[in-house]
C-alpha cells in the first residue's frame, strides 16, 4: 500500500501558520488532526467538546475552529455545531484508512507506564528508524512515551531486532492481532502513561508522526 498524491499534511501545515500579524498558535498539528478525527466519526461537534476532548481551552479551540473554517475544512452551525466539508473528510478518510485502534492493552514488561493503549498504522515500516521520533511525539501531548514495534513473520519486534517481543505474553500478541489483523510491515505503536487518556493520546500523536514520516519520504 503506498500513500496517495493527496498529502493530508500538507494541508494540516497550512492550518498551522499563523496570521501575520499576530500571536503565534498555541494548538499543534496534533489538536488539528484529532479535530478532524472527532468530526469524521461523529459528525457535527460542539466547541465544548471538542475543548474537552483535546485538552484546550475554548478560547485556543475557537481560534483552532477559525483556521479549519478559513482554509474550507470545516463549516459551522449556530445550533449544530462544527462538521467535516468535503475537504476535511477526504482528509479525515486519508489519515483513517491508515490508522487502525485504539486498544487497550494490559501493562506488560516492555512498556513504561501503568496504563497502555496501542493503534496501528497500516504499511509503515518504512517510516520506522529505532522508534525515537514515536517515543518523543507520545512525550510532547503528556504520555510517558512509546514504544514501537514492527509486524513481521507472524511476529511483534522491535526495530532492528527480530527476536518476538511477547514471547513470554503470548495474550498480549493474540489481543492484538486478534483486534488489528496486522499485515507484513505494519507497525504497532504503544503509548504508555498514568493514566488510559494519556496513553491514548501518546499512542495517536505517535502513529500521526509516523504517518507524517511515511509522506514526506514519497
């Protein structure tokens, strides 16, 4: 599977240039990417929410809300609140189709933190050095890192190594295949915090630095 012509996050880096004149934006490619994420499953979405849901505050919300309005990929309703427009779901599907979770998994030796939740993204070893850039993402919105593993022979490894991660938790390999059917080179990013929030958001900050890397490579 290679990554279209249509690059999502060329688009998300227009969103985050800020006005001249004026102060610099205080949301991240992240908050602009889980936006869109929001609003393509549930449809139309409250400022409220969307603050809530992102970690902002609604003053930085309404201003994140102005730019996704301003560059066409959102409209507002009064009433409704805020929903995809055809650029903002073909956004939304681009980025979607790659990524597969969240799931919970229970804490295990080659994780770092109490609570930990794991996504996939689809075809993306090619984006895969030693799993560094993954951990520091996770680390800018909170986690306490992340570890990243590629699919490989039926197996979960870590880069550079070939040896089965959970070959002393056989469960936790079967969970995960079980709930993300994972193909030859896809990788597994497990974001790892105190808490199961902030280990999601490890994990989704992550796989969209991973999916950035495997855009920019083409």
């Amino acid at each position: 599977m290679s990554t279209s012509s249509f690059n999502p996050f060329k688009i998300v880096e227009k969103v985050l240039k800020p006005k001249a004149p004026g102060p610099s934006l205080t949301f991240k490619e992240f908050h602009v990417l889980e936006a869109i994420e929001l609003m393509g499953k549930e449809g139309y979405v409250g400022r409220v929410k969307l603050s809530k849901e992102l970690g902002l505050g609604e003053g930085v919300t309404r201003t994140l809300l102005k730019h996704l309005k301003d560059h066409n990929l959102i409209t507002i309703d009064p009433k409704k609140g805020c929903k995809l427009t055809k650029k903002g779901e073909k956004v939304y599907k681009t980025i979607s189709s790659r990524i597969v979770g969240p799931l919970e998994i229970p804490k295990n030796p080659i994780t770092i933190g109490d609570f930990n939740v794991s996504v996939m993204v689809k075809n993306a070893v090619k984006a895969i050095t030693y799993g560094l850039e993954q951990r520091d993402a996770a680390v800018k919105v909170g986690a306490l890192g992340a570890t990243t593993l590629i699919y490989t022979k039926n197996l979960l490894t870590m880069p550079g190594v070939e040896e089965n991660c959970f070959k002393n938790n056989p469960e936790i390999l079967s969970l995960i295949v079980s709930r993300f059917t994972p193909r030859e080179g896809d990788v597994i990013i497990i974001g790892s915090a105190s808490n199961p929030e902030k280990a999601k958001l490890g994990a989704k900050a992550a796989a969209f630095e991973t999916l950035k890397r495997l855009y920019s490579s083409n």
